[in-house]
C-alpha cells in the first residue's frame, strides 16, 4: 500500500511540475506578444528564442531596417533614399521593440505572401526576478550601451528569416 501512495505522490508532483512550466511558457509568450505593435491571429513557439506569427492582412507598420535575401541589413529611414509604402516579397522588413520594464528586446522579422504578413519573432531576455533561467541573459539587453552585443545576438538568430525569403 505505501508503495502504491508513493507512486501516486510522484507521479502528481511530476504533473505540477510540467503544468507549472507549460503555464510559465505560455505567459512569456503571451508578453513577448504583447510587445508586437500589431494585432496577430497565430503566434506559435518555433524554438527557445523564437515565436512565429501570421496575420490575415497586411500590416502597415513601417519597418525600422529591411533585409535582403543576402542578410544585408540596410537602415529603412534614410537621408539619401526615399522610403516605399509597401513592402515587397523579395525583403523583410524588421522593427526591433525595446521593453524596458521587462528588460527585453524583441526582434520582428515580416514577410507579405498573398496578401497576408506572417514572421518570426526574436526575443533576447534579461534575467530578472520575474524571468530567470531558460533563455535569459545576464546582462542588461535593454541597455542602451551594450545594443552592439544585442546587434550581434539578433543577427545571430536571423538565419530563420533569411531561409524562409530565399525559399520563396
């Protein structure tokens, strides 16, 4: 019999534990979510730093920089070229949000295939009394003098979107 409430208790605390990090998983990416600027109909876990999105329209929001299908970066506002007012499919277009109370830098990379915006959301996470462990960093990501360690983190994540322009 103390066998059996002992296989009991294990398995039940097993269960509230996985409960417990499904519920933790899915309040991060309900605020990462909440750092995008537009209205998304699907958000989805891709991997530990990624989230990918789909809206059922085209989102209007102007991009912060566009890339291209080489990984080129170029900064979207500019004195010496003029800005277009619709993306095409052969870019990206990125916005990069910084949530300060949160301590997190969110990365968007846009795609526009008929008529439809659908990407990928990049995170980078400080580590904080509210998220620590997992994918947080112990730095400061939000701080605005150490954007060039942030630069180089995003730009390592952002294979994903370069695949996905080049496979349409």
């Amino acid at each position: 019999m103390k066998k059996i409430w002992c296989f009991i208790l294990i398995v039940s605390i097993t269960c509230s534990c996985a409960v417990q990090r499904a519920t933790m998983s899915k309040e991060f990416a309900d605020a990462v979510r909440k750092d995008v600027p537009f209205k998304v109909s699907e958000f989805k876990t891709v991997n530990e730093y990624t989230y990918s999105f789909r809206c059922d329209d085209i989102v209007a929001l102007l991009p912060d920089y566009e890339v291209d299908k080489e990984g080129a970066t170029m900064v979207y506002q500019t004195t010496f070229m003029p800005n277009h007012a619709q993306q095409t499919s052969a870019i990206i277009w990125r916005n990069i949000v910084i949530n300060k109370r949160d301590k997190r830098v969110v990365c968007i990379d846009r795609f526009v295939r008929n008529g439809r915006t659908f990407g990928y959301v990049y995170f980078l996470q400080s580590e904080t009394r509210k998220y620590n462990g997992g994918n947080t960093f112990h730095w400061n990501v939000s701080d605005p003098k150490l954007m060039l360690n942030v630069s180089d983190a995003i730009e390592g994540m952002s294979d994903l979107s370069i695949t996905t322009l080049n496979m349409q």
